[in-house]
C-alpha cells in the first residue's frame, strides 16, 4: 500500500506539471479526463511518477491505470 505523504507529494507535482487543483485528483477520478491527457502528455504523466515515487511505468501497464486509485496500487504495489 502506498503511504499517505507519497501520494500527497505525488498529487502535489501531478497538480503543478498540469496546472489542475490537486483536491481534483481523487481516487475514483479518470486520470485522462481529470488532466485531459492527449499521448504526448501522458508521457510528461510517466515522467513525474517515476521523479517522484522512483517506480518504472511498463508500457502496457499504463494502458490499464485508468484512475488515480489505479496509480496508487500500482506504485504500492511496485516500490
């Protein structure tokens, strides 16, 4: 499981890199729709997660994250 700070400072650069309310950023949120991700910026996505938490996205792994909540149980999952 992912600790409650990581998430709050994963959220927090997320929320800076796509000038949106970090509050907006919920669990059951689409990441896509939330940030309005074209496939150039899903990639601008990839590169803050792995700064932040240091966990590699795989490429067909980020097809499966739809939400955030997703995110969270991947990175749990693979720190």
């Amino acid at each position: 499981m992912i600790d409650t700070e990581l998430i709050q400072r994963l959220n927090a650069a997320i929320a800076e890199e796509f000038e949106v309310e970090a509050s907006s950023l919920e669990r059951d949120a689409s990441i896509m729709d939330t940030l309005e991700l074209d496939s150039l910026s899903l990639v601008d996505l990839v590169a803050v997660i792995e700064r932040e938490t240091g966990v590699k996205l795989k490429g067909m792994e980020v097809k499966e994250i739809q939400t955030f909540g997703n995110l969270y149980d991947y990175i749990g999952k693979n720190l």
